[in-house]
C-alpha cells in the first residue's frame, strides 16, 4: 500500500470508527460503501467517496440507507 493509499485509508478507519460509534457497531453490516469487486483498483476514487458518505451520515444523524435483507454480494 503506497503513502496515498495509506493516508486515504487512515481518513476512511477513522470515520468508519466514528459512524459504528454514532449508530452502533451492526449499523454497516448490510450497508455496501463500494462495489467490492472494483476496491483494490479504485481506492483513490472509492476511499474519499466513501469517507465523505460516512462523514455526511455522521454530521446529519441520518444512517446510510442497508441493502435488501436479500441482498447477494
């Protein structure tokens, strides 16, 4: 993992801690921040979106929206 990729990752940890604080550590088990088959090839895109999206749902108090309970990943 190069110094980028470290650096976007550390911002993502520490708003993904902050939003399992917020709505309880269950809150993300069925919520899909990207498209796991594209991750490792497009962390510089995913990573801020998805830090952002955490960020977002933490200052409004409103959680991200889980998948269908019948959901298959």
């Amino acid at each position: 993992m190069n110094k980028k990729h470290q650096e976007l990752r550390k911002k993502f940890d520490e708003q993904y801690r902050a939003y399992l604080e917020k709505f309880g550590q269950d809150s993300l088990d069925r919520v899909s921040l990207w498209d796991p088959i594209g991750y490792p090839d497009e962390w510089a895109e995913v990573l801020p979106e998805a830090t952002e999206d955490l960020r977002r749902s933490i200052e409004t108090g409103i959680p991200i929206e889980p998948d269908p309970e019948d959901a298959i990943y």
